[in-house]
C-alpha cells in the first residue's frame, strides 16, 4: 500500500506540469507573437489602384461558423487582407487565443486584429499584446492608412485613457503620406461602452483630418452602416462571424463599395 501510494504521488508530481493547471495563465506558444505585425509584413508589395478587403469580428467561441467564412475567403483570389474588428475571443484565456489563432491562421492571406473589450477580460489584454503586439497601431498599403485603435474604455472603467487621443490625432496628422485613412476598432463612438467623455473630440479628430474615408468597428454582432448628420466619416459594423456572413470592402481613391457575403 505504501508503494502504491509514493507512486500516486509521484506520477501525479511529474504530471502537474503537463496540464493548464491556472485559467488565467500566460503561456502563447512558440511563435505566437507579434502576429499582427508579421501579417503585415506578407501584404503584397503590388502597386494597384483597387483593394479588396475582408472584414470579419466577434469571432468569440464561433468556431464552426468562423470556419465556414475562412473557406469562402480562401476560394476567392480578389482580396487582399482580412480585418478582424475584435473580440478575438470571450473570456480573455490562454486557451482561447491560441485555439482562435490557430483557426485564423488558415486564412491564405493576412489577417490583423483590432483589440476587442472580451480580448480584454481576465489576463487578455496581456495575451493579447504578447501575441499580436500593441493595441494601438497602424501600417500603410497601397496609398491608404490603417489605423487600429482600441477603443474598449468600459474595461478601463471609463478611466480617459481609451480610445487614445493624442495618439489618434497623431496618426492622423500628417495626411499628406496617404489618399485615406481606414480606422478599425471594435465598440463605436455612440454606444454605451465607448467613454463618452472622449466622444466629442473623437469624432472632431476623425472629421478635421478631411481624409478619414470609413470607420469600421464590431461588437454589435450585426450589420450596419451610416454617416452622422453633419459628418464625413461614414461607419460600418461588421457581423459576427456566428452570423455566417462577411463584407468585402472595395476601396479606391476617395470612394468605396460595399458587398455582403454569405457562407450558410
């Protein structure tokens, strides 16, 4: 009996390393990182006059639907990237990323995550920028600039620092290295979630600029699209992907068209 017992012991103190043993641990694995940066790198150096972009969010726990949508994106050979508009995940695990990443990285061709306020719970954040890089950033391809911003203030408890204004307006100060400017992040200006005391000069910042062409942003699960009385920035929010559907986002000089996908 006392044999069977050190050995119990034993096997189950030799196995405590081979399991996730802590939810909220921090463990990307081996090459998990800086992948929003590394996608960027693979964008094409083509020059062209048209892009052709995805959008997709709230990917969550919607594995089979996301699925779906990484098949149809992967049949067609007119797009150039995918935009993810946050929620990457819904509690903010290790586990989670790992296993959204691991589905995503199907996709033929680049995808870049903005941050989303589920991206954020628990240890998220921190998995989040180990795995992606900084919530806030911006890359240019073919004229045009993009701008991913996290805008996520109720989980910083509407403390001011989200979205970052400074930042924002800096990015979007010198218009004069790009046509347009995209800007990706996941709560829009206008809902609840978004710290309304930043709104106003958010939105002043996204006008004045004279080259904001569209922002584009999750987390209300469902299509819609429309400009603000007395604005020049239109916006669009994209389905989850439990929706079964995705838009393409054909994107020239000044102007763009909108197309509604279906993979159900």
């Amino acid at each position: 009996m006392k044999l069977l017992i050190t050995s119990a012991l034993f096997l189950l103190l030799y196995s405590c390393d081979k399991f996730e043993y802590n939810q909220y641990q921090i463990s990307p694995e081996e090459g998990y990182s800086d992948i929003n940066q590394k996608n960027i790198n693979r964008l094409s150096k083509l020059a062209k006059d048209t892009i052709r972009i995805a959008i997709i969010g709230d990917s969550q726990r919607f594995y089979t639907s996301t699925l779906k949508i990484i098949k149809n994106i992967n049949s067609r050979n007119d797009l150039d990237f995918v935009i993810h508009t946050g929620d990457l995940v819904d509690f903010g695990l290790q586990r989670e990323y790992t296993g959204m990443h691991k589905l995503l990285s199907k996709i033929k061709i680049p995808y870049m995550a903005v941050i989303g306020n589920h991206d954020m719970i628990a240890n998220g954040f921190e998995i989040y920028k180990q795995m992606y890089g900084d919530d806030n950033f911006s890359f240019y391809f073919q004229n045009f600039k993009f701008i991913y911003l996290n805008t996520n203030g109720m989980e910083t408890h509407f403390d001011h620092s989200l979205p970052n204004i400074s930042w924002l307006e800096s990015e979007l100060s010198d218009t004069s290295l790009f046509q347009n400017a995209l800007i990706i992040n996941h709560v829009p200006p206008g809902h609840v979630d978004f710290d309304n005391s930043l709104e106003d000069e958010y939105r002043e910042i996204l006008n004045a600029s004279g080259k904001v062409l569209i922002s584009i942003n999750g987390h209300n699960h469902d299509y819609n699209f429309y400009q603000p009385e007395n604005e020049t920035v239109s916006y669009l929010n994209s389905y989850s992907t439990t929706n079964e559907k995705y838009i393409v986002v054909k994107i020239w000089k000044g102007n763009f068209e909108l197309e509604h996908v279906s993979v159900n």
